[in-house]
C-alpha cells in the first residue's frame, strides 16, 4: 500500500492512498488542524509502528524551539536549552527554517515573525518588549517577557549604589583623594531626600524592598493604583504632579510605551525638587536627551545617573560621556542570566503545553 505523509500545524499525520482527498479534507477539519505544507508520497516500508485509529495514522513531532540573538555566543543557550527542554530540537534561528513551536529571542528581525506565523509563543530574554511590540506578531502568537530571572536583585544593587553615591556625596571625596585632601563633609539628611520610583512593576517593587529598609522617604507612580509596603503610592496621569513635585531622587522604571515614550523631558524633570537627581535604567526612549542636559547646565538638576540611551552603544562624541554631572554605564544595571533565564522560560513553555496558563505575558495593547 502506499502511504501519504501530511504535515498539520503540530502533527504528521500518516495517510493510506485509499482515503479520498474528500475524506481527507473531512478530517483535517475535524481535528481542527489547518494544511501548511504539501502531500508527499512514502513507501510502505518507512511507516513508523504507530497506532491506526479512523484510518488517520498520528505521529506527534518533536517540539520545535528556535533561538536568536545576534549579540551572544549561541552555543551556551541552545546547550542549556536542549538541557533543560529533553526530547525538544533547539536550533538557532536561519531563514527559510521549517514551522517551530516556539521561538526564544532578543530583538528578532521581521523576517523571523513573518516566516513562523503558526509560533505559539515568542519569549522575549529580558524584560523590556519594546523591540517585539515593533514587529508585526500574529495574534495568537503570544509574547512573553521575563518576570525578573535574576535581574530584580541586579536592579536593586544598581539603584541603590546609585542613590547612596549621590546621598553619601563620594564624588566628592573622590575628588578629594585625586587632590590629597583630607577632609570631612557635613552629613546630610534621609529626610531631604525622598525618592520617587516611576515604575511598580516586578523591577520596581524589588527595588522598592531594597530601599525601604533605610530612611528615605520612598514614594512610587505607576500607569495603575498599586500597594506597595512602605511606599507612599500615585497612579495616573492625576497622580503624576504631585508625585514629582515631592521627589528629590527619580528612578525610572518604566517600560516604554507610546504613552510613556520622552515621559523625561523638561516639564516633568523641572517639575522634581531643585537639586533633584535622575537615576534612569529603564529605556533610552523615555529620556528627551537634550531637555536633561540643559536642566543640569541650569542647575535645576544636581546630577543623572544615566544606564539606557537612545543609540547604544552610546556613540564616544555623545556630551554625556564628559558632562561632569552625569555618570554613565553601558546598560549593565540588570543583565540577562542565562541560568535563571533559561530555567524560567523551560517552565513556561512546559506550562503552555500542558495547557495551563504562564505569568508574563504581554498586554499589547498596554505595551507591557
């Protein structure tokens, strides 16, 4: 007898030549199954021993999971991959690849998500979106971002070194030092410093415990109402103006959004208390570059710690490099883990199989 081998969106189905193209059809509906690639003959002799039911012959496929980041070493990922997903075929991302499941990535170009429309979900390594929401993803694709995988306590460590820096004013004493002076400054105040954290999310609230525990006044803003301990809380646009205005220290956290893109611009950063601070480790996108550096030259602002950028790498011309009040980094305040990463996205994709619902996926239409 001869066989026909046709591939459905998840399954190889096993065909006998007496089932009319009629029936066939029949029954791909009834399974629910939609045809994406074409019939082919097999002889009888490579028919695997699988069990015959309605004349219909299922072999389930291998769980197909495609990798990409252009700016890593692959072969640590798809090794942990394969590791941690036993029995999945983990490969890394080339044009004209066969159907996968699922795709694990970080910035993926057009042609990825136009080639694997039938992907059952996109998960992104980091928690910014930013670069996914760009693409044109199908709809029932679902985009999922990490829920912290080690960055929160990176994030908290960042922050805090950057708030107790400025407070502490070792600046200043490192200036000391390059001159050989010896010499005390006055201490100053946890109360004239309240700290504002723009952003509640899992970053912020994992920074928010990392702060409480000294004697800042500590107050956040976020899109929704949220309840944090030990945090004086506003929400929405009502709530944004006041927020600033009792802010001496800003942290963003945001995620970036059409609403909260130049969310950093002069009208809110001249709106914290003079002598204010920016610690900003969120997005490039959310800070008007040139509005910060004329609030400093101003006075207004006392100093930026400044981790995201609009071009990164930041380009070796850019005044930030050389501004006195402004301290860079190379966006390194929370690195992906490949570990933890990989550990929590396996999870989840065993989650989605059985059919159960995951933490992190995206809201679209919020932009996080």
């Amino acid at each position: 007898m001869r066989w026909y081998v046709l591939h459905f969106e998840y399954e190889t189905f096993f065909i006998p030549e007496s089932i009319t193209p009629f029936c066939l059809l029949r029954r791909a509906v009834q399974h629910e199954r939609i045809a994406v690639r074409v019939v082919y003959p097999l002889s009888s002799g490579d028919i695997p021993l699988v069990s015959l039911n309605d004349n219909l012959v299922s072999l389930q496929s291998p769980m197909r999971i495609l990798f990409y980041d252009h700016n890593t070493k692959l072969e640590p990922w798809l090794a942990g991959l394969r590791a941690a997903l036993p029995g999945a075929e983990v490969l890394p991302w080339e044009p004209g690849m066969q159907a996968a499941d699922y795709a694990v990535v970080w910035s993926p170009p057009q042609a990825l998500v136009d080639e694997q429309p039938q992907l059952r979900a996109l998960f992104n390594m980091g928690a910014g979106v930013d670069a996914l929401l760009a693409l044109r993803v199908p709809a029932q694709t679902l985009i999922v971002r990490l829920d912290d995988a080690g960055m929160g306590v990176q994030m908290a460590e960042y922050v805090t070194h950057a708030v107790l820096r400025h407070v502490r004013e070792f600046a200043a004493y490192e200036a000391a030092q390059r001159k050989g002076h010896w010499a005390y400054r006055r201490p100053l105040r946890p109360a004239d410093f309240p700290i504002g954290l723009m952003g509640l999310g899992v970053l912020g609230q994992r920074v928010a415990r990392a702060l409480v525990g000294f004697d800042w006044p500590l107050m956040g803003w976020s899109r929704s109402a949220h309840d944090v301990p030990g945090v004086r809380c506003f929400h929405g646009p009502e709530g944004l103006h006041e927020f600033l205005a009792a802010t001496r220290i800003l942290v963003c956290l945001l995620p970036l959004t059409p609403e909260t893109r130049d969310i950093l611009n002069r009208d809110t950063l001249g709106r914290l208390q003079p002598g204010a601070v920016l610690i900003h480790v969120a997005r490039g996108g959310h800070l008007v570059e040139e509005d910060l550096l004329a609030l400093l030259d101003e006075g207004h602002l006392a100093a930026a710690t400044l981790d995201v950028f609009r071009t990164e790498p930041l380009p070796s011309d850019h005044p930030f490099w050389q501004h006195p009040k402004i301290t860079v980094t190379p966006h390194m305040s929370a690195r992906t883990l490949r570990d933890e990463t990989i550990a929590q996205i396996a999870h989840k994709i065993g989650a989605l199989q059985r059919g159960q619902a995951i933490a992190g996926v995206v809201q679209r239409a919020r932009g996080y």
